[in-house]
C-alpha cells in the first residue's frame, strides 16, 4: 500500500500514514515522502516503533548525518549513540536531569526560536525527532514556516534583505538566556559562521527567511541595528499564522526541514516528568551563503 499524505494545515504540516519507517521503504513510497517533505516542510509519521538504529537508518536516506556537539566536552557521557542530539530532560542513567544542572540550563536554549546547526558552517538540513516517552502536559515542538513570512514581508524589505549574511553562533543563543559556561574546546571547535538571511529552496525554487536565535550581528551593519533587524523578523516569521503547534503521543516521529523552518519546545514540568526525545540530524549540501552564490570574507 502506498504512503498518504494527509495535510494538517494547507501548505506547512502533514501527517504520513500508511508507512512503517523500521522496513525498508520501496523507492516510490521514499519519492512520495520526499515530495511532500519539498510541498510541506514539516512531516508528522504517527505510531512508528524505530529503533535507535532504525531511526538511523530511516534519517539516512535524506544525507549524511551529523554528530552530537556533546562529543566536544570531555565530560560528557552519552545516552545514545553520538549521531544522536539528545533533546530529553534525562542524564546518561535515564534519571530525570537536576533542577541546576549544566545540561538543562544548555538545553533551555531550545525553548528560543531557532534552527537546528545554523552555527555549524554546514548546517542542518533535516531533523528527525522522535519520542519514546512524553509528558502528560506542555512539552509541544512549535514550527514556524518561514517560507510563507519570506513571501509576506513588504517588498521594501526583501530588497533590504537580499544579499545580507549573519553571523550565527551557539554562543548567542545561549547568551541570551545568560548562559555562558562553555569549555575552550567548545569554543574552539564552535567559531562563528556566516549564513544567509534569505535562502532558495532548490526543490521547488521557493525563497524563505533563514532566521535563528543564533544569530548575532549582520555583516557590513553597525551590531545593535543587525540585533534589533533580526529580532524584528524573528517576531514577524513566529506569528500565528506561520506557526504550527505540534502536541506529542507518544512513538512520533517528526521530520523538519531547517532550511525553511524554526521551531521551539515550549515549557513543561521537566523536574517530574520524563520527555525522552532523540533527534537525528542530516546535514546540509553546502554552507547557506555558498548555496545563494554569496562571497563572504574570511573572519
Ligand atoms: C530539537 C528541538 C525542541 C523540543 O529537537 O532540535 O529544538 O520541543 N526540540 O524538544
Ligand atoms: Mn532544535
């Protein structure tokens, strides 16, 4: 039986059903997913029972796969296998995390609008986030489809906006929320990189913002106005209208396209509960700017 392809809002969200992601897929149910993933950028694949390795397996067909920025601290003891972003509120013993522990106080960087390695000179191009267990209240994914606040920007604006790159580093994001506690392996190995502000989608040729909580100053403008600039469209992609909110069950996976896309998870009572959720990355081809044909000066 073939994949269906069943819209959750018009042009942004759909559900796959009729598809086992553990099995081999046939390659005319993997070219169904992928154009739906190029129409929508933001696919919801219900009830699938994967295991670590099968969700491997499933994110590969789309590219190669990062590994976890975890591997840069010493300290660290991983849960899962280093291809993982382990996006839980649990430590390495499946114990739910201490109210001041490093990793949380990190992780509640992702309760900022973002997208996924915009810090990494290659950036994330899917996400494949999976839950094996989630909480009873709050905890949602909030996607905003930057593709449609692109198209609705005033003229003026894309014209202002064409051409111009900004720095994106983990660093801002983190310092946003006054967190700065970072190894110098972390910030040797996590320099900041240019990203275009506006990017082409190859697939379909359609133009989107490219916007994270990542981003600090834009090239070639004083940093304050560059801040101000990216906030302001950080608040007009994240409007309602761009937004869809994602309620988790459990054994969902959620596949997103970064290049288009920011999303956020919003608050929960992670003290409590257990919300064990494991994302599989895959890069990007290219840096965004070598993507849009934009020359940026060595730093
Ligand atoms: C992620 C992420 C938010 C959430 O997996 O990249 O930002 O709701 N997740 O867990
Ligand atoms: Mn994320």
């Amino acid at each position: 039986m073939a994949v269906t392809v069943c819209p959750i809002t018009p042009g942004f969200a759909a559900e796959i059903g009729d598809v086992d992601l553990s099995a081999r897929l046939e390659p005319a149910d993997l070219a169904a997913i992928k154009e739906a993933f190029t129409t929508y950028a933001v696919l919801v694949f219900p009830d699938q029972h994967l295991s670590q390795d099968q969700h491997l397996d499933f994110a590969r067909a789309f590219g190669p796969l990062e590994t976890t920025i975890a591997l840069f601290r010493k300290d660290t003891k991983l849960r899962l296998r280093q291809e993982f972003a382990d996006v839980s509120n649990l430590d390495s013993d499946n114990k739910v995390w201490g109210e001041n522990s490093r990793r949380r106080m990190f992780e509640l960087g992702n309760r900022l609008w973002h997208t996924d390695s915009s810090f990494k000179l290659l950036p994330a191009r899917a996400s494949l986030l999976y839950a094996r267990s989630i909480p009873p209240i709050g905890g949602h994914t909030e996607f905003a489809d930057e593709r449609a606040a692109y198209d609705a920007l005033p003229e003026d604006m894309k014209r202002r906006l064409h051409g111009l790159v900004a720095e994106h580093s983990i660093f801002n994001s983190r310092a946003r929320l006054g967190f700065t506690e970072f190894s110098d392996e972390e910030r040797q190995n996590m320099p900041p990189v240019p990203q275009a502000m506006v990017r082409t989608i190859p697939e379909n040729g359609r133009k989107s913002l490219y916007l994270a909580s990542h981003a600090g100053r834009i090239l070639g403008m004083p940093e304050q106005e560059g801040r101000a600039l990216i906030d302001q469209l950080i608040a007009h992609a994240t409007q309602r209208q761009f937004v869809y909110t994602h309620r988790w069950r459990v054994h969902d996976l959620v596949m997103w396209d970064n290049r288009c896309t920011m999303h956020r998870g919003t608050r929960f009572d992670d003290l409590r509960w257990k919300r064990d959720v494991q994302r599989a990355t895959v890069s990007d081809v290219a840096n965004s700017c070598a993507q849009e044909g934009i020359a940026v000066a060595a730093a």
